[in-house]
C-alpha cells in the first residue's frame, strides 16, 4: 500500500508540475514494489491517475485556465480510440505491453527536452478564445488526432498527456499553459476509462487505486504550486533524464 501512495504522490506532482506524465512515472513504481502482475499495475495506475487528473481538471477549470470546448472536443472523440485501444492492450501479453512502452518513454523524454529548449512561454492569459474559429472547425481539426492519441494511450493503458499537450498546441492552436491545463480533462477521461476498462476485466487493486488518488490531490497541489513559482527549464531536463532510466527499466525488465 505504501508505495501506491509514494505513486500517486508522483504522479499528482507531475500532472501539477507539467499537466502530464502522471501514468507513466508511477507504473515504475507499482511494477518494481507492489510485485503485482503487469496488466494489474497498468489498470490500477490508469484509474488511479485518471481520478488525480479529474480533481486537477476540475481546480484549474474553477480558476478558467482550460479551454473547455478543446478539452471537449478532444475528449470526446478520442474516448472512442481509448476504448479499441484499451482491448487490444487486453489480449496483448502484459510483460511485452511493458517492453514496448519502454519505447515510447524514450520518445516522451525527446519531447521533454525539446520543451526545455523553447523560450519559456509565460502567457497566463485568460483562454476565452483561445483557439480561433467555431466549434466545428476546431472538431475536424480535433477529432483525427484524438482518435489517433486515444487508441495508442487505450493501447498502452495510459493517460496520454505527453501526446494530449502537443495534439491540442498543433490542432488546437492553444499556447504549451493553456494547452497543458486544458489536456488534465482528455487525460482523466482518458485514463479514467482504461482503468474502467481492466477493473472489469478483474485487473485493478481498489485499495491501491484509492490510496494513489488520495495521494494525488497532495501531490498535485504541490506541483500546480511549484508550477507557479519555478522556472520550468531546469526540472523540465532533469525530469528527460529520469524518463530515459524509466524508459530503460521497462525495456530490461
């Protein structure tokens, strides 16, 4: 139980800290500690997380940082994705799951460190408005790459933020703050449905998923306030490094 808190203390902090990465820096943690079977540390992480990120979602909305009808329309249809992701992940043996997503953590800390290139961007702007055009031009902008993200974060039983935030900057045209505020709605349903997905199909630890959630609203007020307060630059590389032992730990595991 100890280190589904340590866990969902990660993960919180993170989805805080950046507004992604919660699934991916705690399944190393249940997967190492807990011994549990890896298609169980998946479900229990992904539900886990998506109730961190629902309660994250919803803080920064009461303080109008998300562009609501993008979290929506992204939402939406990539629901769809997520759920013929997720059964595919299901008949998929759990140990090679693992492996190959060992893959995609390398990708994500490349993307990680690219983000600490840029020039840090600190427009905290409202975002009423913030991508141009009508509810149905950002829909069929949207909706192909939510579908695409969907299946692949379903595959994976992830919550898929670290390819949310780059699909709602390009599609979307949302600003890196506001796209990552906005991707904590995606993320949790996201999640939230992956994790519905392996508890019915007995592969979830309730008590854990419980004790990560609890965990996560202490981790995530953390990171929201050091999101406020740090310079991004400096945790944004170090945090790519950490991402390539995660990355290296499930490829030997």
């Amino acid at each position: 139980m100890i280190w589904a808190v340590v866990s969902g203390l990660a993960a919180g902090w993170i989805l805080g800290f950046l507004g992604a990465g919660g699934t991916v820096i705690a399944l190393p943690v249940l997967l190492h500690f807990s011994n549990a079977l890896p298609h169980v540390a998946l479900g229990t992480n992904a539900l886990g997380v998506g109730m961190i990120a629902a309660a994250l979602a919803a803080w920064r909305a009461w303080r109008k940082e998300v562009a609501l009808v993008e979290a929506l329309l992204f939402a939406i249809p990539g629901l769809a994705g997520i759920d013929a992701g997720t059964w595919v992940g299901l008949q998929f043996p759990g140990q090679r799951l693992i492996f190959l997503l060992g893959f995609l953590v390398f990708a994500i800390a490349g993307w990680i460190f690219y983000l600490s290139t840029r020039p840090q961007d600190e427009d905290q702007a409202a975002v009423d408005g913030a991508a141009a055009g009508s509810w149905r031009r950002s829909f069929v902008r949207l909706a192909p790459v939510a579908l695409l993200i969907g299946f692949v974060s379903g595959f994976f039983a992830i919550g898929g933020g670290f390819m949310i935030v780059p699909g709602l900057m390009i599609a979307g045209e949302l600003t890196l703050p506001v796209a990552a505020a906005t991707g904590l709605l995606p993320i949790a349903a996201f999640a939230g449905l992956v994790g519905i997905r392996y508890l019915l199909a007995g592969a979830v630890a309730l008590p854990w998923t419980g004790a990560m959630a609890a965990a996560g609203l202490l981790g995530g007020s953390f990171g929201i306030w050091l999101n406020r307060r740090l310079p991004r630059r400096t945790l944004q590389r170090a945090f790519a490094v950490l991402l390539v032992a995660i990355g290296a730990y499930m490829v030997l595991r």
